[in-house]
C-alpha cells in the first residue's frame, strides 16, 4: 500500500504544478491591475505606482510566479486587495464550510446510492424496477438549481420542518447545526447517488456472474450471505472509482448549492472576489481548489487500492 501510494505522488504535484501555470498566467491575460483595486477608484497614478512595488507587481511577471508559489508554501498568502482582511482566514473558514458540506453529501449519495444500487440488482419485482430506475433517472436529470428550490419548498415552505437556509456552528449547537446542513447536503448528494447506484448495479450483476456465486449458491449458501460477504465486496471496485469522480464534481457544484442555502462557503467566497476583482484571493481559491481535489482522489484511489490488491500490484 506504501508503495502504491508513494507512486500515486508525483501525478498529484503534476497536476498542482500546471494548474499553477494555467491559473496565474491565465488571470494575468484577463487584464486590470491589482494595484487600481487596492487603491480605489480616481487615486492618482503615483499613490498605485507605489502600491505596485508594494505588491512586487513591477517585477518580471515569471518572478511574480514564483514569488507566489513561495508565499503558498510559507502558508504567507498576504490580505485581501479590497477588504483587507487575510487571504488564509478568508480561505480557511469559506473551505471548512464547502468540505463539511461535500462530507455530508458524499455520505448521503453513498448511503441512498448503495440502497437504490443493491435494489436495482437484486429485486425481482418489475414494479419496484420501474419505481427504482425512475427515481435514479430523476435525482440524475434534475440539476441541483432546480432541486435545490424543490426542496426549499416542500421541506421549509409547506412541512416547515427545516430551515429555508443559512449555517450554525457545531459547536454551538450540533443539533440546529444538522438541521441547517440536511437541505444543502441532500441537494448536492442527489446526482451522485444516482451515478453510484446505476454502477453498483451494473457492478453487482456482472459478480452474479460470476462461477465462484453459483459455487456459493450450490454449497447451500444463503442469499444474505452471498450478498453481504462475496457479491457486495467484489462489486466495490469500481464504484470506488466513479465516487472519486463525484466527489470532484460535488466539489464543484457546492458553489451553485451554497449560493441557493446561503450557506457560507469557498463558492461565495470565490465569487465575491471574482466580481470584487480580488486578483489575489481568486487564484489562491482556484489553487487551493485544485489541490483538495487531488487529495481527494488520491485518498479515493487508495480505497479504491485497500479492496482491490489488482490495483496496488498494477494488474
């Protein structure tokens, strides 16, 4: 497993490595001057000249990258250009937020993909087919803008059992907490079930299959058996696989389902800068983004590696 992890590395820092690239040179070609947005609106061109060098933004642009990368790596990431206020809590307290929120909806779409999943492969019954497949069909076609609206209204408008939106604190009141956490998270989860549940399915009936299940069913093993200790734990693999994926695009699709909840994550952040012109705290977030990503399929994979040796051996 170290081995296979050690190898997992260097296309981590690859990925990091161009991401940087692209991101700092491609906001630079966008225009504007970080130096006009501290400085406000009608300053003279001495006060932003000045602002410039304070910046090191008169230096060589390929110094001004590696600069950067410097100050991420010193965790120094500087203030903000327009509220001042430092780029690390400003990041730090937007990102817990967006990963409490991709932690509860990944455990949501694992639990409902898992169920709806294992009902797809194993029930017989053509009614309970058509309903399973139906509701698969519906959590992946709605887009999370229109479900999210949905559940505002049955949930906070007409059974009024949950808040319209907002965040509290855990530590504050765990319970309250939950209740504020529930919508965005069932709202972001309801996609990625629905892809983990259509390939679990189609993973459980390839295991079916196989010879060792009609091994098994001829012994006098019973269903219950064969399903939770052979067919289930072989069919994981690649679910494993298609959960990374998700995970990535929960990641992304926070951004629309915190702006629908109010709740205050790295998306409301990076959008605030985007139209505030917040060069710096935007390619920080962008940064930042994509090196949780890649932790997070990194840490997939080597799931993916602990229930199947075929990957850790490369077979």
């Amino acid at each position: 497993m170290l081995a296979y992890s050690l190898r997992r590395i260097p296309s981590g820092l690859t990925i990091l490595a161009v991401s940087s690239v692209v991101i700092f040179f491609l906001l630079r070609a966008t225009g504007g001057d970080p130096a006009a947005v501290k400085a406000g609106p009608d300053s003279p061109p001495e006060t932003i000249a000045a602002i410039r060098a304070e910046l090191g933004l008169d230096r060589p642009i390929i110094v001004q990258f590696f600069d950067w990368l410097a100050s991420l790596f010193n965790g120094n990431l500087g203030n903000s250009l327009v509220t001042n206020a430092p780029i690390g809590e400003l990041i730090g307290n937007g990102l817990q937020a967006t990963l409490l929120l991709t932690l509860a909806a990944t455990i949501l779409a694992v639990v409902m993909g898992g169920t709806l999943g294992v009902l797809m492969a194993t029930v017989r019954n053509r009614p309970v087919q058509i309903v399973v497949n139906a509701v698969t069909g519906v959590l992946l076609a709605v887009p999370t803008y229109v479900s999210g609206v949905l559940l505002i209204f049955v949930f906070a408008v007409i059974l009024g059992v949950l808040p319209v939106g907002g965040h509290v604190d855990f530590f504050d009141d765990p319970e309250i907490a939950v209740q504020y956490l529930l919508l965005p998270a069932l709202c972001l989860a309801m996609p990625a079930a629905a892809v983990v549940a259509r390939f679990l399915a189609s993973s459980m009936r390839q295991v079916m299959d196989e010879d060792f299940i009609r091994t098994g069913q001829a012994k006098g093993l019973s269903q219950r058996r064969l399903l939770t200790h052979h067919i289930v734990p072989n069919s994981l693999p690649p679910v494993f696989t298609i959960l990374g994926i998700e995970i990535g695009q929960m990641l992304g699709g926070a951004i629309v389902v915190e702006a629908i909840f109010a709740w205050p994550g790295i998306g409301g952040v990076l959008a605030q800068a985007v139209l505030t012109r917040d060069y710096f705290l935007v390619q920080d977030i962008l940064l930042i983004a994509v090196a949780v990503f890649v932790i997070m399929q990194i840490l997939t994979d080597l799931a993916h590696a602990a229930v199947d040796s075929r990957v850790r051996l490369g077979v």
